[in-house]
C-alpha cells in the first residue's frame, strides 16, 4: 500500500513539472502581448508540444453602435409619422366642424311647405324672403368654399397615398377621407338643388309681387279718375232682374293660364227653378273652361273643361251671400264657401288640366260658342257684386275676413271696377252697392 502510494504521487509531480515546462511560464523580462493562453494536462505518451488555442478577439463596440443608429433613425421615422397623423387627424377635425357648421346653416336656412320662414325672417307676402338673391348668393359662396374643401381633400388624399404609413393606418385614414368626401358631395348637391329652389321661389314671388302691383296701380288709378256715382271704384252692384238671353255683363280682362284659382263674390238671387248662370269662361275650343250654374232643380254645379262636381251652396233665399270656389289642377281639387264657412271639398275635376287663357269671361249667361249664343233658360236673374279672380288658393282666413266684412282684397287676376264691367242689354245696369254690414247674413 505505501509502495503503491509513493508511485501515484511521483506520477502526478512528475506531470506538473513537465506542464509547467512545457507551457514555458512568463518571466518579468516578457512583454504582455494581450493574449491569454489555456493550459491542460495532456498523458504521458501525447503530443508534447503543448498547443494553444487562442480565444477570438472580441469587437463589442461595432455592434453597440450599428445597433444605436438603427434605435435611433426608427425613433425619427416614428416622430415623422405621429407628425403627420397628428396634421391628418387636425384636418379631419377641421373638415368635421364646417360639415357640421354648414349642416347648421342650411338648416336655419330652410322653409317649411307652406312658405313660411322664421320669426326674424318673416315677410308681408308670406312666401319666400324678402331678398332671395342674398339669399341665393350666400348660398353660392358656401358651395364655393365646400368645393374647395373638396379639392384640398383630394390633394391631402393623394398625399397620404405617397406616405410611408403602415398600411393598417393609412387604409384607416383613407376611409375617413372617402366618407368626408362622400358627405361633401352630398351636402353640395343638396345646396345646388336648394339654390335651384330658391331661384325658381324667386321667380314666383317676383310675378306675384308684379300681379298684385298690376292690381294696385289698376285700382289707385280708378280711385283718381274717381267712381262716378258709387263711393269707390268697387262699391257697386250688377242688376240682371229678367230671365233673357240679351241681358248680361261682360268682363274686360280675360284670363291668364292658370294651374289653380278662386273665385268669389257677392250674390243675390231668389229665381226659381235655379238661379242660372252667374259666371262663365270660355275659350276657344271649349265654351265651359269655367261655369257655375244653377239650373232646374239641379244644386249649383261647377264645370271645369266640361268636367263637373256639384256644389253644397244654397243661395235662393232673396238674400246676399259670399261664396268662395277654389280649384288646383293637382289632383283636381275644390273647395267651396258660403258665408266664410266651408261647405264642400272634393278633388278629380279636371284633374291636371290647366285654366286655358285667352277667353271671354260673362257675367250672368253660360255660352254655348265663346262670348255668345246664350240660352235664357240659364240665365241669371239676381244681382252679383265684387266678382274676384285670384291664380291662387286663397286661405280660409281671408276668405271668412271678406265674409264677414273684416277685410276687402281685390283679386290679383280679376279685380271688381266699374271700369272692368260691360253692361249688355236694356234693362241691366250698375247701381250702387249696399254697405258690407248690410250684406251680412244676421243684418
């Protein structure tokens, strides 16, 4: 056993030296050159000559660096990108905010279907604004400006198209781009249709206003060549007293086309059987254009183009009465009024057919041939007064004002002035006409 241990420990010193020998250790006249070696034990019959392997020369700042730039120009493209997604998202908000402001706009800008506007805007004529054209050129301006807010919005576009955005983020923006866009062309279009609108409310109120100033001038000029013997140029009566056919009134004036009217006047009659005909128009190629008659034991019927509805008027009591008779060509529609009260409506009379113009308006006989060939059988035996004609339907509060003697407006078509009224035949003639309160049904 202590033969055995002596030789294990003369093998291992003899090991140690020969690798302290073979490795050569460095002495202090040796230089360090930077490289570090690694020493192992090798067996007794390997290869002495102790090889070395040296470690690889490490370059860590290279890399640290390379690494850095990258860090870094991804920082700027990122910075560059929430840049320009930041001056996109402010450009929706823009576009936003005007949409909503112009949406605003034209809101207070609108009418409602019966022509009124608001508080602030209203107007004596009760049907457009008081400067249309003001109106119309603001509307174009904020056409214009909407227009190059499109434009910009197609350039931003095309803009974003040519951007190195992620593709997540720019098929969001274009999204957003294309509704703004699709609600811009909206909006300017609804604003095209509405100066359209506008411009032919325009057009309407310009005639209207022209017609009622027509009758105006019409009536002031009658007032200062004055009445003759009746208080004012209206205040007068057409007395038919027989059933002939030679006795009748004619108006001066004739008829415009017209695509709905009313007619009213005062009436008195106590003939039987019916009163007949108080008012006719013919035009050429159609002798009953207009008729309200009253024949034999018929009610009271009105007749357009030929076509008839009969009436709920009852007028035979020797009595004055006001009657009103509105018609629209839209579906045909009519009304009639007796005393302020509305009495009957129905629609599908002529239904579509325009009032033709260029007729003979008779007061009194219902023509067979335009302006003549009357029958005595229907005609009118009573007294009629302010016979007027207006291209509109009236509203049934002025037509209860004129009943009741509230109010008189002279018809913008056919105004009651003695100079408008022919007196054919011996035996009819004008006389002056009883005041308004004495008319009245109660009086």
């Amino acid at each position: 056993l202590e033969a055995t241990s002596a030789g294990m420990f003369s093998l291992l010193s003899g090991l140690l030296c020969f690798c302290a020998l073979g490795c050569g250790q460095l002495t202090n006249r040796e230089v360090d050159d930077g490289k570090r070696y690694i020493c192992r034990a090798i067996p007794l019959t390997g290869d002495a000559s102790c090889p070395v392997t040296l470690l690889p020369e490490l370059n860590a700042g290279g890399q640290e660096e390379e690494l850095r730039n990258t860090v870094m120009q991804l920082r700027e493209t990122i910075l560059q990108q929430k840049e320009t997604i930041s001056k996109q998202i402010g450009t929706i908000n823009e576009l936003t905010t005007k949409l909503s402001l112009c949406a605003s706009a034209t809101a207070d800008r609108k009418y409602d279907k019966g022509g009124t506007w608001g508080k602030d805007k209203q107007n004596t004529m009760g049907d457009v604004p008081g400067d249309p054209n003001e109106t119309i050129d603001t509307l174009g301006k904020t056409m214009q400006g909407l227009k190059d807010r499109l434009e910009n919005l197609e350039q931003m576009r095309a803009n974003i198209s040519g951007a190195s955005f992620p593709s997540e983020l720019r098929d969001l923006l274009q999204q957003r781009l294309g509704e703004l866009e699709k609600q811009l062309l909206k909006k300017v279009s609804t604003l095209e249709a509405e100066k359209s609108m506008l411009s032919n409310a325009t057009a309407a109120y310009r005639l209207k206003t022209e017609s009622t100033l027509n009758a105006l001038v019409e009536r002031i000029n009658e007032l200062e060549k004055g009445g003759g013997d009746f208080i004012s140029p209206e205040q007068f009566k057409l007395s038919l007293p027989q059933r002939t056919n030679y006795l009748y009134g004619r108006i001066a004036k004739s008829l415009p086309e017209m695509y709905a009217f009313t007619l009213c006047m005062w009436i008195k009659s106590s003939a039987s059987p019916g009163i007949g005909t108080p008012f006719s128009y013919g035009v050429p190629g159609q002798a009953n254009e207009i008729v309200l008659i009253e024949w034999g034991n018929n009610p009271i019927e009105l007749l357009i183009n030929d076509k008839v509805a009969q009436l709920p008027l009852e007028v035979r009591d020797g009595r004055w009465h006001h009657i009103c008779i509105s018609w629209t060509t839209r579906d045909g529609q009519w009304e009639a009024y007796q005393d302020g009260e509305k009495l009957g409506a129905g629609d599908n009379l002529a239904a579509w057919h325009p009032i033709k113009p260029g007729g003979v308006i008779i007061l009194g006989q219902e023509q067979d041939v335009v302006g003549g060939r009357f029958d005595a059988g229907q005609a009118f035996v009573g007294e009629l007064s302010q016979v007027n004609i207006w291209d509109r339907v009236l509203k049934p509060v002025e037509i209860q004002s004129m009943a009741n003697c509230t109010s008189y407006v002279p018809g913008n078509i056919v105004s009651w002035l003695a100079s408008n009224v022919e007196v054919f035949g011996r035996g009819a003639f004008k006389r002056p006409l009883e005041i308004c309160q004495e008319r009245l049904p109660n009086a």
